[in-house]
C-alpha cells in the first residue's frame, strides 16, 4: 500500500521542517541574546549613577527628586520612548539645603568630622555651639545632664525618648553609627528622625570611629565642644514616577522597574541609582533592537518605571491600576546592583511564592546557561523572600491590603547586594541552583559595606564594580526576550 508511506514520508518532511523551524528560532534567540548583551554599554551605565547621584538624595517630591525625575525622562526620551510622569499622591518629604558640624574644642579634633550626616526630619537651626555629653542610654537621661548639652550616644531611641531630651534642653543628637565586621567605621549609617514638621532638635549620625574618638576625649575629662547648623525643607509634595513603554502586539505587559529615590536620604548610588541606570540601560537596548529591526515587535509589552519613591509610589501605582492588574504578567524590580562585598552573584528573590514558579524557573535557568562566561556573572541563584523592597507590593497578601483584587502576579527582586553584613538564610527546598557556588541548603546573601551611608557614593560602590550593573542589564534583558517575544 502506497497510502501510509507517503503518509510517513510526509509527516517525515513535517517533522524535519517543524524541528528545522524550532532550530533556526533557537538559532535567532542566541542571536538576539548576544546581541543584546554585546550593546550592554558599561560607561552608560556608570554615568547615569553619577548624574543620579550629583542631583541629590532624589527624595521623591523634593528638589533633587525633581531633577531626577526630569533626568530620567528625558534619557527615555534621547533613547527612542514616549515617557509619562505620575504625580503619586502627597506624602512628607525631608531634604537638607545646608548643614554642617564640626569639634570646635579641643583643638586637636577639629578635623575629625568628615564622613556624618544628617539625620532626616531634622529641623532648621541656626548655628549652635554646645558643649557634648556622652550618654549610654538615652533612656536613663536626667534634665541636669540634658539641659543645653549636645547629646553623644551609641543607642538607639524611641520617639518619647528623643522627645524627652529636646524638653530636658539638649540642643541636638549625635548618633554613632553601629560597629560590623566590615561598615561604618568611618563613614555614617543614617538614620533618621519620624517624619514630622515639628521635630525640636536636629539628629546628626556619626561614624563608629568617631563616636569612639569622642568618647575617649570625654572619659579623658577633656571639654568637647561641638558647633552645628541644618537647613533643612520639611513638606507635604508629590514624588514623580516615570514610566515607558515599549509597546508590544498586546496590551499585557511586564514591568521592569527600581526606586529612583535614594531610601536612606543619602548618595544612594547603590540604593538605588543603580537599579534607575539598569532600567534605563535595558531600555534603550531593547528600543534599539527593535527600532533596528534586529528583532521584532514584542508580543507583550514593557513598561519601564522609575518609582518617585520606594513602596509608596509603587502602592499608588498599584491602586491606580486596580482594575487592570490581570494584565501585569510578571515584574523585575531592581534594587542594588551596584556592588557585593564577598562574592560577584547576581540573586532573584524571591523563590518561595507559588506565583513565581514559571518567572523564577526562566531566570534560573538563563542563570546557569551563561554562569561563568565571559561577561556574566560568575555565580547566581534564586533566594527566598527577605521583604522590604517594591517588588513586595505586587504580592496577593499585600494587595489585600491594599484594598484592590488580589491578582498573583509573579514580582522579583533582581540585586547583588542587601543589607550591611553577610546573612545566611536557608534556601528553599528544590531551589538549588546550578549557577550556586555555595552550599544546597543555604544562600549566603551579599551586602554592601556602604548600605545607607554617607558613603554610599560611586566611587566606593559602582565605579569599584562596574561589573555588577553590566551583568544585571544582560540577565533582565535576556529574561525580557525569553518572555515578552
Ligand atoms: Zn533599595
């Protein structure tokens, strides 16, 4: 019987072209990849963090926020996108116009200040000089020891306590930073004062060598006199949220996204200039392939967003699309990607929520195809979940809160470095990554020594390791091929 044989040999051709066509895809994908992360351009990247981190901590809805807001806009716009500006609703915002603080007495520590900063929330006082005290426990205070003293500590203080102090007469806090392995000894971690327009005195956060200096002088019985001013903008305004889209054939789409604020108040060029530069990178590269025809029109579309300022820009923009939600087919948010102290690992938290399986089993597996080759990062791995960044704000539990549907949408944090020490945190089970140098069970998560610092600058960060903003364009940009086309 003739029939069945050409029957076979039909299918035959079918099959051998059906496999020829999923070869030359194949092929074409590679391609594209690595046309992609050929155009990767490492100087781009490092620029826009030290335009970002020239205009300011870019609090959202302050000055330099404003002018990042404008930077941002108008780099979509050089590179080819129709950007639109969100103006997220009023929230009180912090900024410092001017301060300084300095030892006055005794003569020989007069050039010790220079890496503090800034508490914020402080408010504006003209020039003050005080004498210092040193207090190990600010809860333990007197009026006596308080009243027109600057007040040196090393422990952290409630509200009522700082409260107290100001009624007590104190003139202003130095805080000094905490004592780690690897951070802070001579460079500030800032914390700031509860936002509020009437806080009385002004905080200042000092480095840990340099509260121990002072001490030293006052347990030597040595008269400290320090002299300080702050002039600071307390108000309620809108941070500015930057979105561009790249359009697709629909109109679901993912969101590539990062804080353009700097959190701590601030350089920020880690957290999160950039995280705002990789966007913007990852942008332009794939409006250009597009644009050049080196690949096609994507079948879903991108939005490309710099959030005015962390979680909250991102809870408004989640409320303003509350009906909408279903379209959002995943988000890579990216926060740190500046530097990693330990190890050169790209992480994508987080691992350990159902609705990002298919997202996490995508990344993971470009993670180890191009683990170790020349130009990507030399290890990667998928993480639990640790909070605290935008990427949270898109999950089902936080969107009941929210008050808006409770879509699952699968949200990842792409970053190389969180926190201000090592931390170890048990991997999920199955999780294992073949991109993981480290142990089965465990994933050592990299941190920054200049996490929320006043040296949080790209000289200590970005410019140290260019490598890590580089290879974070790449892993995004290829996850967006392998997704959105
Ligand atoms: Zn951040």
């Amino acid at each position: 019987m003739n029939l069945p044989s050409a029957m076979t040999g039909r299918r035959f051709t079918l099959i051998l072209l059906g496999i020829s066509a999923s070869v030359l895809n194949c092929l074409s994908q590679v391609k594209t990849e690595t046309r992609l992360a050929e155009e990767v351009s490492r100087s781009r990247l490092l620029s826009q963090v030290r335009d970002l981190v020239g205009f300011g901590p870019r609090i959202g809805g302050t000055s330099s926020g404003e002018k990042a807001a404008s930077y941002i806009v108008r780099t979509f716009r050089e590179t080819g996108y129709n950007p639109s500006v969100v103006k997220d609703p009023s929230h009180l915002t912090f900024e410092y116009k001017a301060w300084t603080l300095a030892v006055e007495e005794p003569r020989q520590l007069r050039k010790l200040i220079r890496n503090e900063w800034i508490g914020g929330f402080s408010p504006s006082v003209a020039g003050t000089s005080s004498e210092l005290v040193y207090l190990k426990d600010v809860g333990k205070a007197t009026k006596a020891a308080a009243v027109g003293k600057a007040i040196l500590t090393g422990s952290s203080f409630s509200e009522k306590e700082y409260r107290r102090l100001a009624e007590y007469g104190a003139t202003c806090i130095l805080q000094i930073s905490p004592r780690l392995d690897d951070a802070y000894s001579n460079w500030a971690f800032i914390n700031d004062l509860s936002p509020s327009k009437k806080n009385p005195i002004p905080l200042f956060n000092l480095s840990y060598r340099n509260g121990e200096s002072l001490i030293r002088a006052l347990g030597d019985s040595e008269k400290v006199v320090i002299r300080f001013s702050t002039k600071t903008a307390i108000d309620s305004t809108r941070p500015k949220t930057v979105v561009a889209t790249l359009d697709g054939e629909s109109d679901k789409y993912y969101i590539v996204c990062a804080h353009g604020d700097s959190d701590s108040g601030g350089p920020g060029a880690d957290d999160n200039a950039s995280g705002v530069s990789t966007v913007l990178e990852t942008a332009r590269i794939l409006k250009k392939l597009v644009a050049t025809h080196q690949i096609s029109r994507p079948r879903y579309s991108i939005k490309f967003i710099v959030w005015g300022a962390e979680i909250f820009s991102t809870e408004s923009y989640v409320k303003l699309h509350a009906k909408e939600l279903r379209k959002i087919l995943g988000v890579l948010n990216l926060d740190e990607v500046g530097i990693g102290a330990s190890r050169n690992c790209l992480y994508f938290e987080s691992n350990d929520v159902s609705q990002n399986d298919s997202l996490m089993k995508v990344l993971d597996s470009l993670a180890c195809e191009y683990a170790g080759k020349t130009g990507f990062w030399s290890e990667a791995t998928t993480n639990p979940s640790q909070g605290g960044t935008d990427s949270y704000v898109f999950f089902p539990q936080y969107l009941r809160r929210l008050k808006v549907p409770e879509v699952k949408i699968p949200s990842v944090t792409i970053y190389t470095a969180a926190w201000n020490e090592l931390k170890a945190i048990p991997q999920t089970p199955g999780w294992k990554s073949k991109a993981w140098h480290g142990p089965e069970d465990t994933v050592y998560v990299d941190y920054s020594p200049y996490y929320h610092s006043s040296l949080d600058v790209p000289e200590r960060t970005t410019e140290k390791e260019p490598f890590n903003m580089v290879v974070a364009a790449k892993a995004v940009g290829i996850a967006l091929v392998r997704l959105a086309w």
